[in-house]
C-alpha cells in the first residue's frame, strides 16, 4: 500500500464519506465524546488517518493523555459548516 503525503490512498473513500456526511448524519453518534480510535473506527479509516481529517478540517478536538477525544456536536457542526462554503 503506498501512502501519499496527506492519507493513505485505501483510506480516500473513508475522507470522501466523512466530507459528505453533514447531509445524512443519522447513522452516527450526534452526542457525546469519543476517542479518534472510536471514530476511525466508524468511518473505516485508520486513526492515523482520522488525525489528519481533523487537522485538515480544523474540528475541535482535545488531547487527553494520548488519547484525542472529539466530541460529536462539534463533529457534525464543522461539518455543516464546511458544507455551508
């Protein structure tokens, strides 16, 4: 598998979906605070990865150990944001 600068190339479908989420988010959590591990998880991305979505995307995000806990409120509304430019 080679690796571009930004994602893996396995991993683009997972950034396409996650882009295009804010339309139907109903399938994922809409409350609470989860880990990047939790989230790659359910958009079938690597966590590495997902670390780079939310550099990329700006979505607020703190840092908790080593963990990187997003909670999904602000999750969805940096995506409608986004969705909104």
């Amino acid at each position: 598998m080679t690796e571009s600068n930004k994602y893996i190339k396995s991993d683009k479908f997972a950034f396409d979906l996650v882009a295009n989420l804010a339309r139907s988010p109903g399938a994922f959590p809409q409350t609470g605070k989860f880990s990047s591990r939790v989230w790659a998880q359910l958009f079938g991305m690597t966590e590495k990865n997902f670390k780079e979505l939310l550099k990329e995307t700006g979505i607020p995000h703190f840092k908790f150990g080593s963990n990187v806990i997003v909670d999904a409120k602000d999750f969805w509304t940096s995506q409608k944001k986004k969705e909104a430019l």
